[in-house]
C-alpha cells in the first residue's frame, strides 16, 4: 500500500476520538491507517499542550518542507548504500532499515536519484534495481493441459488462520522453469514471514518435486502446519509430501495466481538473479543458497523494515512490530 499523508481531517477524528478515550487501534480503524500511524502522529506532532489537530497539521506540513530540501550525499552515505545496492536491497528497504535503526533519514526517492546520477557517469548500481532489466509482456489465455490431481483438498477448506498470516508455519509453492523448460527450482515461502525456501531438481516430475518440497521444509518440520500451491501434476504428489511433514496440503483454483500472491511475487525476486532465459540445469544447491540468504536478510516494508529472517526465526514479530510495542504500553 501506498504511503499517504494524513490529512487535516484526519487529525481532527485522532484528537476528538483521543478526547473520547478510544485505544490507538479503534482510532486507527476509524481513520483507516495502521495503528503505528496514529501513534507517530501523536508523538512527533503533539505540543506542549497535546495533541491538537490545527497545530500536528502546521507541525507536519513544516517537516515535510524541510525534508523536501535538497539533501547532499556525503562520499561516506554514497559508499553505504551503494555497498547495500549492490547486495541487492531496493532503495526503498534501504531508506526504511535507516529510519528503523535510528541511522539516517535519507528517503528513498533520494537513493534513486544517487543511482541514476551514478548511471549517467558510468556507474553500474542501477543493475542491482530489481526491475532494471525487466520487459513486461502481456499474457493470453491457454489451455489447461495439466491433467487432474487426485484426492485435492481445495483452497476453500484451508483453515482461516492461514489467511490472516496470524502464525509461522503456513507455506506456498511453485516451480520456477529454465529456458526451454530445463531444469527447475522449487520454491517455498512462509506466509507470515516471508521466508524463502528453494531447491534445485533436474526436472519437474511428481517424484523430484515432491522430495524436494520434503528436503527444503524438513529442517522447519516443526514450523509447517500447512502447504498450498496451484495445480500442476508436479505436485500429484501431496499426498506423500503431507504424510511426511505431517502437514495439510491444499490447491488454489485453476487461473487463481493470487491465491499464492505471496509466492508469485517470491518467484520475482528469485528472478532477479534467474531471469526467464536462464538454463537452470547446472544450478546447483551451493549457488541458491547464497540468494536467499540476501533475499531473506534484507528487510522488508510489509514487515516494518525487519528482515523475513528475524521474524521466521522469532528475533522480532514484524509487522511494525518496533511500533506497535510501544503504543500497546501507551
């Protein structure tokens, strides 16, 4: 989601409901924002007297002048996020994990300006962009040649908690495909986390992909309580894949990709170092690993600029967590 600033009216609604004795998340709902929105407001835009909306909103507007004035990189800064460019964190994770540990405030926007500077002289960081060589091309229907899977547990009778991200354990998987259709990756990604997990395997077969859903995810056994992915043959082999990790297995829709949205947009960044020519038959094991261990140590927006691997392995809870602590104890 976009980033908005507040408006006038808003603020009016965070002071008469403060006046009323809402919580911060009942105001936050009532306002339409994260409830971090409405605590950052209250603590940067409140005077001596409190929070009053004519004053947080004179107070904003300010700030966000003086931060729309030119900011100079110093040869120090340039050296940081370049050295963070070119371990492929986007501008934006780079200007959110500055924010979050207090280090700089140097927006995003700011960071792309550097990249495309550094272009026009000959520099190579906007290679490091993930979208620096994508082509988009349009999609067209086609047939559905798949076959069918037997016994399928549908998307439909997936317990709810998988669908509110409320719990580590509930994965989604896919197969990236080489040039040609040789070769493949198998991909697994955590919901709530965003964990990634992947595996190289000579060719899509039920009996190949299958084991290598159970060798990526055996090390978490005891984080998989459920498994969801489309309906290609290769995984005609739930059944076993279930038994053994001793998980539920469930199927999205035929033509449903945003039933994995998550997974669709992991196979993206997986991407950016597989791009879609790639033969994926000499990939080896020693060569993924490498990847995801940058994709899941940068840190992510959706997570509040902690890193899928600090929330998989419960360092902190995510979600704006540094925020949320704090206004919970308010």
């Amino acid at each position: 989601m976009k980033y908005k600033q507040l408006t006038y009216e808003q603020r009016y609604q965070i002071y008469a409901c403060s006046k009323a004795g809402w919580p911060l998340e009942a105001i936050a709902i009532e306002i339409g924002v994260h409830r971090s929105t409405v605590y950052r407001e209250k603590m940067r835009n409140s005077g001596l007297r409190g929070y009053r909306p004519k004053q947080a909103h004179q107070m904003a507007v300010e700030r966000k002048k003086e931060a729309e004035k030119r900011i100079v990189l110093t040869p120090y800064w340039k050296f940081e996020i370049a050295k963070k460019l070119r371990n492929d964190w986007s501008p934006e994770q780079i200007s959110g994990y500055f924010e979050r540990h207090n280090i700089k405030t140097i927006s995003h926007q700011t960071i792309y300006k550097y990249v495309y500077e550094d272009r026009l002289k000959g520099g190579a960081l906007y290679k490091h962009l993930r979208h620096s060589k994508k082509k988009k091309k349009k999609r067209y229907g086609s047939s559905d040649t798949r076959g069918q899977i037997k016994n399928k547990i549908m998307i439909d009778q997936r317990p709810e908690i998988v669908e509110k991200k409320s719990r580590i354990g509930d994965w989604e998987g896919d197969t990236i495909i080489g040039k040609n259709q040789k070769g493949v990756i198998v991909t697994l990604v955590e919901r709530k986390s965003k964990f990634i997990v992947a595996c190289s395997v000579p060719d899509k077969s039920e009996q190949k992909v299958s084991e290598a859903i159970v060798d990526s995810l055996w090390k978490y056994k005891n984080r998989v309580h459920t498994i969801t992915t489309d309906n290609g043959k290769e995984f005609a082999g739930h059944e076993k894949v279930s038994r053994k990790l001793k998980a539920e297995f469930y199927f999205t829709h035929p033509y449903s990709s945003w039933e994995r949205g998550l997974n669709e947009n992991s196979n993206g960044l997986l991407r950016q170092y597989y791009p879609k020519k790639t033969d994926l038959r000499n990939i080896r094991q020693s060569q993924i690993d490498p990847v995801l261990e940058k994709i899941n140590n940068r840190p992510r927006k959706s997570l509040g600029y902690a890193t899928p691997a600090e929330v998989f392995f419960g360092l902190i809870d995510g979600n704006m967590s540094q925020y949320q602590n704090v206004a919970l104890a308010s």
